[in-house]
C-alpha cells in the first residue's frame, strides 16, 4: 500500500524524514516531496503550505503523478471542543468548510453550492486505527474537523455559536476538508489527524507559536501507529 503524508509546515513533517528508509526528494512544481519507505509502506511526504489551495494542490498530485492509495493529513489545529486540552489529538470523522457560505442562495452554510457535498467522511479503517494509539498524559479523541482560510483569535458570540453548535466542529484548521474534498472525488481514503495548539481564542497566536513545534508529534505519533497497523 502507498500512503500519501500531508503536512502544512516544516514543523509537522519533520519528524517524518528521519524515519524515512531510503529516503529521495523530488520536486514537483513548487512542492519537495520525500518518497521511501515507512513501517514497511510506500509513502509519498510534502509539505504543502498553508491554506486550502495548496493543500487541494499537493492532495492531486500525490493522486496523479505518485498514484497513493490512502492518504493522511498531519499537523495542529485550534480546539473547539471544551473537553480537548493542549496537546491532546483530534482524528475526523468528517471535515466541513466553514467559510462556505452560499446561504443566500438557499443552501446550508459550508455546502458546496449546487452539490450535495457539506460534510465529507473520513475512512473509518484509519479512523479505528488512530484511535487505538496511546500517547501519555493526552487524550485521543474522534471529531469534527472545520476548515477555512482563517486563523481564529476570539470567540464572539455569533462564530462560536455557528462553529460549535451549528457546524458541530472540534476543532478548526486551514486544510483538511479541502484535501477532503479532492479525496472523496476522486474515491481516495484519507484521515485528518491534528494535535491542538491553541484553543482558538485570545491567546491562541501565543499559544500556537508556543506549542506548534512541541506537540506536532503528538500528530506523527498516530500516524506512526496508523502506519505498523495497516
């Protein structure tokens, strides 16, 4: 099996490239991507960037040109979810875009206009395997992931509510329903797995810069686990 691995920043793939046997780079367009072996898997690295673009981007590519055949999203995200501390680690079971909003046309905010596409699920296979990882003194938890080209600092009332109640998020990042969304069009498995820097309120900017490097791990330690499993 080839597994494709995403991460948005330096600080979430570089743990992975150690661990690589017979490690190449490639460029490809703008994107360096590692190729090797990794608990005995084909795997196919890339540092996407941040933002939904690029990650859509490099998700395609892994699919055209490295033709993987499951592929997982690693890195941090803001907590949305009150029970879920620093450190601790969300796995999807869906992703939404929450900055989609068509509602004036009729269609449900983060619905994709004109389709029936809002929430995309995750592969339940992969799903079921993060969560039988340990990591001490974290919790590893199964939830809604939202995505949007924002970082979120506050919690005003009116967000809050559409994040958490409507939307049902857990936690809210950059990229993942985006790579998603490429994955469910074109019948790919994937798994989102983000580890909580911040909790997406007045300190999160602190926080993030504080713990991003840190905890990342906490994200390459399920896949890790993900990966001895399959």
């Amino acid at each position: 099996m080839k597994i494709g691995i995403i991460g948005a920043m330096d600080e979430e793939i570089q743990m992975y490239i150690p661990k690589i046997v017979n490690l190449k780079e490639e460029k490809y367009k703008i994107f360096l991507f590692y190729t090797g072996t990794f608990e005995n898997h084909e795997v196919v690295l890339v540092k996407s960037g941040v933002g939904k673009v690029f990650a859509a981007m490099v998700c395609q590519i892994l699919i055209d040109v490295y033709h993987i055949d499951s592929i997982l999203f690693t890195g941090v995200a803001g907590a949305l979810n009150k029970t879920l501390d620093i450190g601790d680690v969300v796995v999807s079971t869906d992703s939404v875009h929450h900055d989609f909003d068509a509602s004036p046309l009729g269609f449900k905010r983060g619905q994709i206009s004109y389709t029936e596409y809002r929430f995309f699920q995750a592969e339940k296979k992969l799903l079921d395997l993060a969560l039988t990882a340990k990591i001490p003194n974290q919790k590893i938890i199964s939830g809604r992931v939202l995505t949007g080209d924002q970082f979120f600092t506050h919690r005003d009332k009116q967000t809050h509510t559409y994040l958490v109640e409507e939307l049902m998020g857990d936690c809210i990042e950059m990229e993942g329903a985006a790579v998603a969304q490429v994955c469910h069009i074109n019948s790919i498995p994937f798994l989102i797995i983000r580890t909580v820097s911040d909790k997406a309120d007045g300190t999160a900017v602190e926080d993030y810069n504080t713990f991003k490097e840190k905890i990342a791990v906490n994200s390459f330690t399920v896949c890790e686990e993900i990966l001895k499993k399959l």
